[in-house]
C-alpha cells in the first residue's frame, strides 16, 4: 500500500483510548473518517461511547463531515486488528518509555509499512521511543492539546530518522483535519509548549510548597493576568507591546536587569506526598465540587466561542508562518 494523499485518508487506528485518546477518536469522526481503536482496559470502549455522546454537540457545533458518525468507530479485539489496514496511526499510550517503545513497536509491525505512525507524548523524543520500530522512517511525535477535538495546536516533531516526506505528509495531513500543526524538526526535549508549561508548573509547586502562595491564588493570577493575554498573542508578542511604543527594544533595555533578580526557581522542586495533597486538595477546592465532566462541557463551549472570536481577529493571525 502506498501513501495517500492527505485529503483522501479514510480509515485511522487510534492505540489507547483514555483522556487523549478519545478526544482523536472524537476528532477522526468529525472529519468523517473509519476509525479502528484499541486499548486493553475491559470498559474502554463503554466508556470512549460516553465521551463520544457527550461530545457529539460539540462536534456538530464545529460543523460536521457528510459521512461523520459515531458509527464509524470499530473497537477492536487486538491492536494487530486496529492498525492492519489503517492509512494513519495515533499512537495514545500512558506516558512511559518502555510501554511507548512496546507499542510502536507492535504498531510498526503489524501496520502497512508506509502508514504513518505519530505519538501523542508530552515529551519523548521519537529517537528514545522507535528504538525497536523496523521503519523508524514514518515514525513522528504528534503531541496535542487537551482536548485534541478542540484545541488546534499540534506539536510534530521529526526524528533523525523520520523522512523529510513522512514528516511533511503527518504537517499536511494535521492541516487539511483543521488543526494548526507546529512543525518542529529539531528533537527538543519536551517540544516548545511543554517546555514552558513545564517552567510555570515548576514555578507553581515551588510556591505552593514555600506557602508563597495557594492553589487558589496561583489560578486567579494567571487567569485574570497573563492567561487572558495569552490566549490572544503569544508571550513574545505580548512583551513586544509591553514595551510601549519602543517594542521589544525598550523592554529589554528596561527588565533586562531584573532577569537577574532571584525571582524563579526553575530547578524543580521534590514532588513529595505532602506537596502533592496539598495540591490535589487546593484543586479539589478550587473547583467546588462541580464534577470534572460538566466543568469539561463549559470549557469546550467556551473555547468554541473563543476560538471563533479569536479567528476573526489579525492579531490572532500573525506571524503564523509554519509548516
Ligand atoms: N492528558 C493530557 O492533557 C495530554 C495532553 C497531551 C498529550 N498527552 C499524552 O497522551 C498520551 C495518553 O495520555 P492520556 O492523558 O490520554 O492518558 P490516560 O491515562 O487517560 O489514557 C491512557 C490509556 O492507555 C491505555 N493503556 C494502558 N496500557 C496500554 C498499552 N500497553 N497499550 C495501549 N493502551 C494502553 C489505558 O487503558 C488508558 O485508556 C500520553 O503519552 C500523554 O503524555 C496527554
């Protein structure tokens, strides 16, 4: 089997149906493609169903391919069955080295050599996780945003060995799926966005384990600051415009001293039991007991209406140059 045109991609094996999983299975479906799913967890199919109702507004709301429908998801008994005929792979597996290289590793070798195979890892090189694969070639990392149905960043980054071809055909194909593909082909530990959500979220249990602030503080300060700004420029551009008519120049003349400030810690701080309670427990706090599914339904209306806000405005827009 040869490679198909990106826009003629009609069935896709999605390994491992959990949070992230599921919202790929959520946004193959949309597009009005077969999708073939496995994971070993004996409710896994009873519960991507759930999600997939509770969801299906949502999608509708995106706009919906003709052939789209819940029907198009086969679960299946084995991941060999999932991937033999697929013309794609998302690979969705918990996040842990030996199990991410087991899984391409069964990927690779039951699936059509020329099919596509991208992981969702927050943060393994590909070169780490296709040690065992036989065509490393269209091996990639493609790493979401949750919720994958939603959220239009992918990170896709290229290994030493991913083909030039290969890592332009999982760009295009991300693209014509309506995401907005980052197209990344240095092997970066931890890519671009997690880099820096893994800088603030260090920052984060630092404070919280010094009680320099607490869990509900730490929300309210990005929310009402920076994470409105944020979610409209990106923070490059937002310190470009803090620097006043003099750009970014005139910031860095003025706060290029203070980065020497003992402002962060950026090591990261042991993850002990206490600082994980206390934690969990802010959170649990925080969100007042509203269950994590109705929190989930008003964060995916609120991001359609975003998103749509956001399309029509030129600073969204700019500098968006990739891939
Ligand atoms: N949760 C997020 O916000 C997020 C965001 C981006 C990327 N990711 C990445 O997506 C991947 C999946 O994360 P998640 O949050 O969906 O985890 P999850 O725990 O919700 O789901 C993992 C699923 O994998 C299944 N599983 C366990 N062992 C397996 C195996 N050997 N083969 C196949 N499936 C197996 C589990 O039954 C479960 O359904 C990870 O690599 C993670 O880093 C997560």
């Amino acid at each position: 089997m040869s490679r198909p045109e990106v826009t003629n991609v009609e069935r896709v094996a999605v390994i491992g149906t959990g949070v992230i999983g599921s919202g790929w299975i959520a946004h193959f479906l949309r597009q009005g493609m077969q999708v073939r799913a496995w994971d070993p967890a004996s409710d896994a199919e009873e519960k991507v169903r759930e999600r997939l109702t509770a969801v299906w507004p949502i999608l509708t709301r995106l706009g919906l391919h003709p052939n789209a429908s819940p029907d198009n998801l086969t679960f299946c008994a084995t991941l060999e069955e999932a991937v033999a005929d697929a013309q794609f792979v998302q690979e969705n597996t918990p996040e842990r080295l030996p199990i991410k290289i087991a899984s391409l590793k069964a990927i690779d070798a039951a699936c059509p050599p020329d099919t596509i195979i991208a992981s969702s890892t927050s943060g393994y090189l590909m070169s780490e996780m296709d040690v065992e694969c036989q065509h490393p070639e269209r091996c990639t990392v493609a790493h979401p945003f949750n919720p994958p149905y939603l959220m239009p960043v992918v990170e896709v980054v290229a290994s030493p060995r991913t083909s030039l071809e290969a890592h332009q055909w999982a760009v295009d194909f991300y693209r014509v799926t309506g995401k907005q593909p980052l197209k990344l082909t240095k092997e970066v530990p931890g890519f671009v966005a997690d880099r820096i959500m893994e800088a603030v979220w260090r920052e984060i249990l630092h404070m919280i384990d010094n009680d320099m602030a607490t869990v509900e503080e730490i929300d309210m300060a990005v929310r009402y600051g920076p994470g409105i700004r944020w979610a409209m420029m990106g923070p490059l551009t937002v310190l470009h415009l803090g620097g006043g008519e003099g750009g970014m120049a005139h910031l860095i003349h003025q706060f290029g001293p203070s980065l020497q400030a003992p402002w962060t810690f950026l090591q990261p701080p042991e993850l002990t039991d206490e600082l994980a309670q206390k934690v969990i427990d802010g959170c649990d706090r925080l969100t007042e007991g509203v269950p994590i599914r109705e929190l989930e339904a008003e964060r995916d209306d609120l991001l359609i209406r975003m998103l749509e806000l956001l399309d029509s405005s030129r600073l969204w827009h700019i500098g968006n140059t990739n891939g």
